[in-house]
C-alpha cells in the first residue's frame, strides 16, 4: 500500500488553496493510470467484465468516500466503465485529499 493510501482526507477547512502544479504531478506519480485534467481534476476510467461488477465497485467507492468525507464525480457508461472525477469543490481545484482517494481507489481496484 502506498503512503497515500494510508492517509485519511483533512476537512476542506483547513487547506489553504488547490496544489501547485508541480505538487499535484508529484503526486500523481504515486497512482495507477490517473491524468490531470486542465489543473483542476484527476480522472480515471477503469472497465470492468460486466454492470453488476462495475456497479459493485461503485458502491465499494462509494463507502470508502463517505467514510473520508470526500466524494467523487461517479460516471457509469457503456455498461461496463466507470470514469472517476477528484476535485476538491470547495477550493477549485486540487488538494491532497483528491490523491488520497485515488489511492485508495487503486487499492481497491487491485
């Protein structure tokens, strides 16, 4: 498990502001096939064998997220994938928290 995983999302109240470029593509390099996308989200889009697995996952998600208080933007299409959206909304943009997730999503994935 990578160090992000192990770590658990901060309230939004206590960030300053959305990461740094360079911080935010530092941290992406600890995840699995997640893009940044114009600064301000990392997405990911994974497929799975068929609906009831793609929608377990979600559901998998979903209370990982909860328990974090933090919660991705959830796209299930083509029946079988599902795209990933992180951003921090009350920033703008990116924080840590959103690398946190993504890690633990990976972790869930493998």
């Amino acid at each position: 498990m990578g160090e992000l995983a192990k770590k658990k999302c901060a309230p939004c109240e206590d960030r300053q502001g959305s990461l740094a470029p360079t911080q935010a593509s530092h941290l992406l390099e600890e995840l699995d096939r997640w893009k940044i996308v114009d600064e301000k989200y990392i997405e990911k889009t994974l497929q799975f064998r068929d609906f009831p697995a793609a929608l377990a996952f979600v559901n998998t998600v979903g209370e990982v997220a909860e328990k974090e208080n933090h919660h991705p933007d959830i796209r299930i299409f083509n029946w079988n994938k599902v795209t990933f959206t992180l951003s921090t909304h009350s920033i703008g943009g990116l924080t840590e928290n959103d690398f946190i997730l993504a890690a633990k999503i990976d972790e869930l994935a493998r």
